[in-house]
C-alpha cells in the first residue's frame, strides 16, 4: 500500500508539473516541504522567489532564506532546496526548474541595480528613510540630493505613506531631465498605498509604469517615466 501511495503521489506532481504556471519568478507547482519538524507537508502552492528569500504559499507554507541555502539539485523537473533546516522539492517541469535553478545559483540582485542607478546618476531622494538605499546611492551616484526642492535629475526616489502624499510624484516627475525615471516606494499590503492608486495618479500626470521592485519586506516601489511620445 506504501508503494502504491507513492506512486500516485508521483503521478500527481508528475500531472500537476506539467501544468504549472510560471509568470516571472512566481509559479503554481506541487511543493512538499520538510521543515524537521517531523511531519513533511505536500499541496499545491504557490511559491514566489524574491530577492531575499524563497517563499511557499499555502498549506505547505514556508520561507527559506536564500542565504541559509546549501545545495539546490534538480531531477526529472523537481527542484530540491536544501536548506539549514528545511528542504523543499518544487514540481515545475524540466524548462522551469531549469530557469529556477539558475536564478537560485545567481547571487541576489543588490537593491542600486533593481532600481536601475547608472554610475554617476544624479539622484533625488525625496522623504526617503531606508538607510540601505541611501548607502547604495551615495557609493554610486554622482551627485546625491536630500533637500526640500531639486532639478535635472536622472533619477527621483520618493516615499508616499498615504495618498495624500500622491502630489509628491508630480514634484519628483518635474525635477528629472526629459529621459528621466521616478521611483515610487510604498508599503506592501492594506496599510500602504494601493499600487492602482499610484498607476491612477500617473496616468493624470501623463506618465507610464514600466517597472516594480522589491525594496525591502515592508516596501515596494513602481517605477514612472514620461511615454517616448512626450519627450522634448
């Protein structure tokens, strides 16, 4: 009976992997995870790979750390991640266990380089308080600007707690050079502003979004630019 059960569960990872659902580095799949708890756990969940951690949601619910990972095999498209502590094993299919595998190998994208800071940038942060960010934009921009006002700037960092702070984007849009890109952080979740606020509040400045970024557990930010149409 033992074997006939794993067989069938075999089967159904092999059916649901060839099925699964990747949009970026977000996918459905069958995870089984083993948290040394004694009780492994199986379902079909989504799992999210973010900058700093490989995320599985549902009741096989986990978050590794991608700095505790140890090894990271890939057989018959299941991707296993061995973990201190953990192991979880991912159903994706050969082309996207692939695709997982290699990006899980890379180290993690420094947060300067998400938001796309050239060397030597001309850099206005607006409200800003994230002590990494600030660190990385002043080991690379050239210029670095803190104050109430600024001009001719490559790129605006502006922080909006609350949508009355939406005006803030109009302020940042006018500050940067004709190519220029503003970045908005807000808060992830229902205490935060609502990215749909944001994209609203754009479209009114006659702007588009071409990007988004994790910054941080608590934040995220969308980034705004002019359309190609409307650049002097």
């Amino acid at each position: 009976m033992a074997a006939l059960g794993r067989a069938g569960r075999e089967d159904r990872e092999r059916s649901f992997s060839q099925a699964v659902i990747c949009m970026g580095y977000e996918a459905k799949c069958y995870a089984r995870v083993d948290d040394g708890s004694g009780k492994i756990r199986e379902a079909d969940s989504t799992v999210l790979l973010e900058t700093d951690e490989l995320i599985v949601r549902g009741d096989a619910r986990v978050r590794v750390p991608r700095s505790s990972i140890q090894q990271i095999a890939l057989r018959s498209g299941v991707l296993t991640v061995t973990a201190t502590g953990t192991r979880v094993s991912l159903s994706l299919g050969a082309d996207a266990a692939a695709t997982w595998k290699k990006k899980l190998e890379e180290a993690p994208k420094r947060l300067i380089d998400k938001l796309d800071v050239r060397l030597g940038a001309k850099v206005w942060l607006l409200d800003v308080d994230n002590d990494v960010l600030i660190a990385q934009v002043e080991q690379r921009a050239g210029e670095v600007l803190r104050g109430r006002t600024a001009t001719n700037c490559d790129i605006v960092v502006v922080d909006v707690d609350s949508e009355k702070e939406l005006d803030r984007i109009s302020r940042a849009i006018e500050a940067t050079t004709n190519t220029g890109a503003v970045w908005v952080i807000h808060r992830k979740g229902k205490s935060g502003v609502p990215d749909t606020a944001i994209y609203a509040r754009a479209k009114e400045l006659g702007l588009v979004y071409t990007k988004v970024a994790r910054v941080s557990e608590r934040d995220t930010a969308e980034k705004l630019v002019r359309p190609t149409s409307a650049r002097r």
